[in-house]
C-alpha cells in the first residue's frame, strides 16, 4: 500500500482528535479508503476495521456538517447486524458531536417510522437488500435517494453468490441511477478472488488490508478418538468443556440446528461447573436469540453454541475461542467462523476443531492446510443473475412509476451478474411480468403491465400493494406432513420437502422408528404404507447437512492419495489408510474408485466419488434405478459428503456402463420427470418471478395452497407453453441446484480412470459407510446392545478395532 496512504491529513482534525482520544490511529487500509475515489472494495480481515473504514468517508464530511435528506446508505445481510452497526455507529457520532440521525430500516421497524422515513429519511439509513428493494418500489425513491452520496456494503461476500445478491446488485445498478455519482464501497473478510467480487459490484477498485497475524488453529485433542461413522461430536464433550472452563468466552460452531441442539445438551450433561452456557440458531424465537446476543455483549456468557446464525461479522463481547464441532465443509466458512475470535486487528485469532468421524479427521487436516496456505473455495467468477429475480425487479419498479424499457435495459446491464445479459432474455422477462408468457396471456391476474407512449406501467395501480407484500428470493423450505394410508390415516411425522421430493412410489424410508413405503404427495401431505418387515430403501435422510465444497473434496482426495504426506494426520488416521491401502486401493486424484464386495449374503457396491453429499444422493438415486434395469436388484443405498454405497442382490460386476456420463445425464431427465423435484423448483422460481403470490392483503396463502396452484400452472405450461420462461428457469435451477448434478459431471470429467476392484471382505473405507446404513432404530428390548456388537464384527471384519 503506498506510504502516502499513511498520511492522516486525509481527516479532519475533529475525527483524528476522536481516534486520538481512545489511543488509536487509522490502519493504512481506512486512510486507503478514504483517499480512493469511486467506487471501492476492502478486503480485511475480522477485528480490521472493515466498518469503521466504510464509515469513515461519511465521518469525515459530517465533520463539516451535512445536510437535510439520506446521505449514507448501509445493506447488511442481517437484520441483527443492522442492530449492532447501529449501535457501534452511534458512539463516535456522539462523541465527536455530529447530531446525525441514524435508523434502522428492515421488517422489524414499525410502520409509522417506515412511514415517516419515505417523508423524511435520516442522513444514515441502515438496512436490508429485500428492505432497499421496497423503497425502490415506492414513486418517492427519486426523491428519497437524490441526496445519497456514499453506500456501505458489509459482509459483500456472503451476499455475492446468492438470489439476494442479484437482487442487491439490481438495487446498486438503480441507486446509481437515482443519484449519479454516488459512491459504493464493499466490505468482505478474506475471499480467493477479490476482483471477482469487485466486478460483481459493477467495477470497483479493490483495496487489500495487511491480513494480520496468522490465526492459531488446529485439531482439538480429545481423550477418545473419533467414532468411525456418524455426526455430532458428543465423544468430545468434556474435552469441549474442558477448553470451555479455560477461556474467557467461547462461540462452538456446529453445522445444522438439530446437531446444535444434540450437542448443547451433551456439553450440559458435563457442565460439572454449572457454567453460564447458551443455545444460538435460526429456528428459536427472536426474542430468545436477542436475550443471548445481549447476554454475549455483556460478558455474562463463557459459551454459546451457534449454527451459521453468528458467522457474520456481528460483535458480541470478548470472545477468544472458537471450537468448530464437525468438518467446516467450506474453507471460507472456516476462517470467517475463525475471525469470530479475538476481535483485535493486532492479535491472532484462537480456534480449534473437532471432527466427528473418521472421514472428517481428513476432512479437518485438509482445510487447516488449505486456511495455512491461503487457499479459499470458490473459482472466481461471477455468476449470471437469475432471470427470475430481474422479473420481480422489473415488477417493482413500475410499482415506482413507468418504465422506459430502453433505459432499464441499459441500467440492469451496469450491474455485475447481469453484465452478460441479451436484450432478448431481457425482452423476455418484461413479456412474462406484463403478459405471464403465451399461454398465460388469456388470465387477467397476469395482465400487469401494459405500454402507453413506449412506458410500460402498472395495468391496475392497485397490484402495487400485494406485489410489494411478496417482495424477496428467499423461499422458505416447506414440512411435510407424513401420514397414514390415505386421508384421514394417522400421521407419523414431517419430513422435508426436498426429501420427499426425491422420492419414487415405492421407495422406503425411515421416520419415527419405523419403515415406510411412499405412495403419493397430495395436497402437502406424504401418503405412505407401514412396511415392518422391509428395511429403508434410503436408509438415513440427514436434513440440512451441508455439503463439502467442491475445493475442500479436491485436496481431501488429494491428500488420501498422497502417502508423503500423511504425517499431518493423526497416527489412528494413517494406520486406517495403511489398512485400506493393503485390503483394497486408496483413492486419487484422476481415478474413480469403487469396489464390490459380498457380505451376509448381499452385494455391495462403493463408489469413493467425494462429490458432497447432495451430488451422492442423486448419483444413488440414478444408479439404484439403472441397476434395477439391469437386473441386478438393488435394495438400498447410503449417501456421505465421500462416498456412495449401494446394496443389491446381484453383483456389480462392471461399473463403467453405470457411470457412463451420457446415461447419467439422461436418466436424471427422466427422474426429474417423474418425481416431484420440477414442480419443487418452479414453485420457488414462479414466488420469486410473481407469478405466484403467498402473502396477500389480509391473508397468507399456506403452504397447501400455493402448492396446489403451482402444480396447476407448471402442469398447464409443460402441456401448453414447454419454453415458457419459468420452465426454463426451472430445468436450469434443479439440475445445479436440488439434484447438484454438476458436481457428478465435473466428477466423471476430472476422474476419467475407473479402478473397480473385488476385495474378500468389507474394506476399511466401506466399514463407516455401513456404519451409516447400520443406524436405523430397532424398536425391540435389547436392540441398542444387538446394534454394538453387529457394529464391533463389522469393524473386525475389515480389519480395524474400535475408538479408544
């Protein structure tokens, strides 16, 4: 960074006085921002200032007092972070003395101050990407917006991959609009490729922070080791504890809410101390998840055990130990959860990790390496944005007033992901939000828009209202009810939707103990069939779970492969793979390997593919449906973040015509045509799109609801109109998305080498994956007892003893 950039004439004297007061001095990077003009992007790292830096422009024209109307503008991902950055914002506002009105602006603030904020903004408004999109949509935004001069963009990169951040980017593309000149300035904790980010926000020049010390972060040591199989961690609970008792305030990292829940209880079971200890995650009440924050803040805490719910760059005390329970799956995940420790430019951040099995001890040593190195996920690129959010955008603006189809065009194409779009996918998405497309075009409710003098506008001003009560891209996943026989049956549970859109009738699953066979889905209800006598066919569904990343599963199969290089692993791990080594063959980067092997009077089939979890479960699914065909009857599988294992009655004896890429491909056309996987996805596609509306005037269209109309319009659009936008939206979402067939391709692609070998037993590497089919509930006296020792036999079987 130039030494000129260390020159702190940059502010004015009233702020340096403020830093000066509290012993402090601007890092290079704030004075970097200060000084860059135009639009800017701060890569920093967590406790850097990243906030402050962002702000800073904004303190230093307050200094000489800024006038009536929104000057700053801040997106935050999260409501709470608003919350927090609005609390820390209002310190050094106070007192430098600056009298500057500071709001909030998201769907917790009450209507009569949303009210007065279009009459009358604050100079600072604080708020949301769906938030912004509302105030987008109203005829004051000219108005309101003319004065804006700076935007501040935190946690960018958490924003950048995702719908929302298609629809902040189209948001930004406006604001530039409205008042030309503003500047925006993005704040993002480390990230692989910065220039990616930057050319997401439309060109920005990219301002790098001195990343600090390296963190301190490595495995936690545990008495025991970990289990061969399963998720959780609860072997490590008093070693957790322990490390606990030691620090002053500790965040435990675990990756889905049910495995929080589990372990929250495990550590209390071992609370010998009775240590103040608390829960964190996305399905408990606000109020409960504020009485915590509040409780972080205050210092009245020593742990908290979080999902993803506190990954953002929110500050809650003095934390200086993170403990990551499970693989991370993502390396970025990994250092952001990291940073949450220590929030202190100048000292290292604390962290440790459990893995929860086997498998994850590899997992962890890989993506140590991979933060040592500096090595993120992601390839850098900036995806296209999704047509069916640039509908809802379209939707919103006539909201606002006319719009010149021309100029709008020119406007959506300044923003990143939608830099490549054709003026014809443009066409198309104004023909469908002011028609619904041919073969709606006959329906009233789906006449919009309608062009006068070359404006298109809203056809009836009143639509306004239930367009703006649908606004945003995130479509909550459903629950399923699991009933009984036909209606009136007894229910069993709830499952999700994305799981009971995978299945076939016919296919078997487990839920509340029991096996059932899957007959039908009518009206959001699961209609099944008690199966007593029949094992699951899908043995373990785990919602939720997180996949690993495509980066992560690569030099995970890399360091497998790599005997050198396993002096980094602990010496249980080594001799694990010493073991599968002798008995079968060791995966490697460029090969597939699988093996057949037979046990009990059963075939058995494992495909090593570390293709994630999500790619697994299709690839079982394809493959269990090509094996019927074949003859070979397969009666169930089990899918990991690393593997596949299929049973069947007949042995696979060649696993090239299995594999082969073109007959993968073409039966997951004819899988997602026969199940309900399509229909999922366009519901979604047509909620963001408005073609379909779940909040209206007065009411909330259920889940049941919505879910009947979309099948009648996906239904009548296959039939009538096979190209209709949304169709194509549709294929194009559930090949990447539900079914993640991509990475089963870049799989096949990468890996061209099948090694198929026959080992005499189950083999070390295989052992786990039964471990995994092996965890159903048997509901008879004595059944946890009969479990361990068919677990222990196994486990001789392939040569290896249990944790000690």
């Amino acid at each position: 960074m130039p030494d000129t950039l260390h020159n702190t004439a940059l502010l004015p004297d009233r702020l340096l006085g403020w830093f000066a007061a509290r012993g402090w001095a601007p890092h290079p990077h704030q004075l970097a921002m200060q000084a860059t003009q135009g639009d800017r992007l701060l890569i920093a790292p967590t406790g850097g200032g990243k906030t402050l830096a962002g702000f800073l422009s904004t303190l230093a024209e307050a200094c000489d007092g800024l006038g009536p109307g929104l000057h700053t503008l801040y997106v935050s991902p999260l409501k709470a972070l608003t919350h927090d950055i609005g609390r820390n914002l209002a310190q050094p506002v106070a007192e430098m003395g600056l009298g500057l009105r500071i709001e909030d602006r998201t769907g917790d603030t009450g209507a009569t101050t949303r009210a007065r904020q279009r009459v009358d903004p604050p100079q600072i408004l604080l708020t949301t990407p769906e938030s912004l999109a509302l105030m987008l949509s109203y005829p004051e935004a000219p108005r309101i917006f003319a004065t804006l001069r700076h935007v501040v963009i935190d946690e960018i990169h958490a924003l950048a991959e995702s719908k929302r951040g298609d629809q902040l980017s189209l948001g930004l593309a406006r604001l530039r609009a409205l008042a030309p000149g503003v500047q925006m300035a993005g704040l993002s904790a480390t990230v692989e490729k910065p220039a990616a980010l930057a050319e997401w926000m439309g060109g920005a020049q990219v301002i790098a922070a001195d990343p600090g010390p390296a963190p301190d972060i490595a495995m936690l040591p545990t008495t025991l080791a970990p289990p061969w199989s399963g998720a959780g961690g609860a072997y490590a609970a008093r070693d957790v504890m322990e490390a606990i008792e030691a620090a002053r305030l500790t965040l435990v990292f675990i990756n889905t809410r049910a495995q929080a829940e589990l372990f929250f209880q495990a550590l209390w079971a071992v609370n010998d101390a009775n240590l103040p200890i608390a829960l964190h995650h996305g399905s408990l009440a606000r109020e409960q998840r504020r009485k915590v924050e509040a409780a972080m803040a205050a210092g009245e805490l020593r742990a908290v055990v979080a999902t993803g719910s506190l990954d953002l760059g929110l500050d809650w005390g003095d934390v200086d130990l993170v403990i990551q329970i499970g693989a991370p799956k993502n390396v970025k995940r990994l250092v952001q959860r990291i940073g949450r420790a220590n929030h202190r430019y100048d000292a290292p951040s604390r962290a440790r990790i459990v893995p929860a099995n086997r498998f994850e001890v590899i997992e962890c040593v890989a993506a140590l390496q991979a933060v040592e190195a500096g090595e993120l996920d992601g390839d850098g690129r900036v995806g296209e944005g999704g047509l069916d959010v640039l509908c809802q955008h379209i939707l919103l603006l006539a909201c606002a007033g006319p719009i010149d189809p021309v100029a709008l065009y020119r406007e959506v194409k300044a923003a990143g992901p939608y830099q490549r779009l054709s003026r014809a996918a443009f066409d198309d998405c104004l023909d469908f939000v002011a028609t619904g497309g041919y073969a709606l075009r006959a329906y009233d409710r789906w006449q919009r828009l309608v062009e006068r003098d070359g404006l298109w506008r809203l056809r009836d001003p009143r639509a306004a209202k239930p367009i703006r009560m649908n606004i945003g891209t995130i479509v909550a996943p459903e629950l399923l009810i699991v009933r009984r026989g036909p209606r009136g049956g007894a229910p069993l549970g709830e499952i999700e939707e994305s799981f009971a859109a995978s299945l076939l009738p016919g296919d078997t699953f487990l839920i509340g103990g029991q096996t059932v066979r899957y007959d039908r889905m009518r009206e959001m209800v699961v209609e099944v069939t008690p199966q007593p006598t029949r094992e699951p066919k899908i043995a373990v569904f785990n919602g939720l779970k997180m996949a690993t990343s495509t980066e992560l599963s690569a030099l995970l199969l890399a360091l497998i492969g790599a005997p050198e290089a396993w002096a980094a692993l602990p010496e249980h791990t080594r001799d694990w793979l010493t073991l599968q080594a002798k008995i079968s063959s060791l995966p490697r980067p460029g090969t597939m390997t699988c093996e057949t092997f037979l046990r009990g009077g059963r075939w058995y089939f494992a495909l090593y593919s570390f293709a994630g979890r999500n790619a697994n479960q299709t690839l079982g699914l394809l493959l269990t449906h090509r094996m019927e065909s074949a003859g070979l009857a397969p009666l169930g599988f089990v899918a990991t973040d690393y593997a596949l294992l299929i049973w069947s009655l007949e042995s696979v004896r060649d696993s090239a015509p299995l594999l082969d890429a073109e007959g993968l491909r073409e039966g997951l056309s004819e899988w997602l045509a026969e199940n309900a996987v399509m229909k999922r996805s366009f519901r979604a596609v047509a909620t963001v799109a408005g073609l379909l509306q779940r909040n209206l005037p007065g009411a909330r269209k259920s889940g049941k609801q919505a879910t009947f109309s979309s099948d009648i319009l996906y239904d009548t659009l296959r039939k009538y109109d096979p190209d209709h936008l949304l169709l194509r939206i549709t294929r194009a979402e559930s090949m990447r998305g539900l079914a993640d067939f991509g990475r089963v391709e870049e799989m096949l692609r990468t890996r061209p080498e099948i090694v198929h070998l026959r080992p005499p037993h189950v083999t070390p590497f295989a052992a786990p994956l039964m471990l995994e089919a092996g965890r159903i509930p048997i509901r008879a006296s004595g059944s946890e007892r009969l479990l361990e020792e068919e677990a222990a036999a196994l486990m001789r079987e392939a040569g290896l003893s249990e944790p000690s």
